[in-house]
C-alpha cells in the first residue's frame, strides 16, 4: 500500500505541476498548486482511515506505513527533479542530489508525526464508543 501511495503522491505532484505550467495567469498557478497540495492531503487521510479502520493497525504502524509512503512519493519526485536537471544541463547537481535525502525526510517526518496523532485519536474515539 505504501508503495502505491507513494506513487499516487509522485503522479499528483508531476500532474499537478504541469498543469501549473501550463497556466496563463499567476493565480491559476497557485490554484493548481493548491489543488495538488489539495489532492494530496486527501490521499494521506485516506491512507490512514485504511490502516487504521480497514487493516486494524496501530497508531504507530499506521503512522510508519503513511510516513514511507510520503517519504517514497518525495524521493520520487526528488529523482524525477534529479532526471530534469540532467536534462536541461542545471550547474545545481549537488542542491539536485541532495534532495535525494532531503525530500524524502523533511516530508515522511512531519507526516510521521501528523499519522501518528491522528491515528492515536481515531483509537480513542474507537475505544470511547
């Protein structure tokens, strides 16, 4: 499931992207990458109602499960970066492979720490009803 996200996360990253490229205007822009961000979120809250409610996991399961897949949709993104900038001849190869950890940590670590609270109060309010 974790890899699956984080593809999903990947493809709404790059999908999303584009079509902010494509935009006219500065404001479509910035709906587009609201949207993503949008779009995202859905998908992480998802993750988390499946492992808790539907493969009865812990909070710090569900939590690792969500972070690794945040973590794989950001590295995915970080080769895809890496990948564009080999292409167009960016000087930035090092801030580009970099990323590589960078991404993946400063997105799965707070996402961490969002599941596992989240997860922690769905199995409170299971046990109260």
């Amino acid at each position: 499931m974790a890899v699956l996200l984080g593809a999903v996360y990947f493809v709404f990253g790059v999908a999303f992207a584009a079509f902010a490229s494509w935009s006219a205007s500065n404001s479509m822009r910035v709906t587009w990458n609201r949207l993503g961000f949008l779009a995202s979120a859905v998908a992480f809250g998802v993750h988390i109602a499946y492992e808790h409610f539907r493969l009865r996991n812990s909070a710090l399961i569900t939590a690792s499960h969500v972070s690794i897949a945040v973590g794989l949709g950001a590295f995915a993104l970080a080769v895809n970066a890496n990948i564009h900038g080999h292409r167009v001849g960016t000087g930035n190869q090092r801030l580009l492979a970099f990323a590589l950890v960078a991404w993946p940590v400063i997105t799965a670590v707070p996402a961490f720490m969002v599941a596992i609270v989240a997860a922690a109060g769905l199995g409170l309010r299971r046990r109260s009803t």
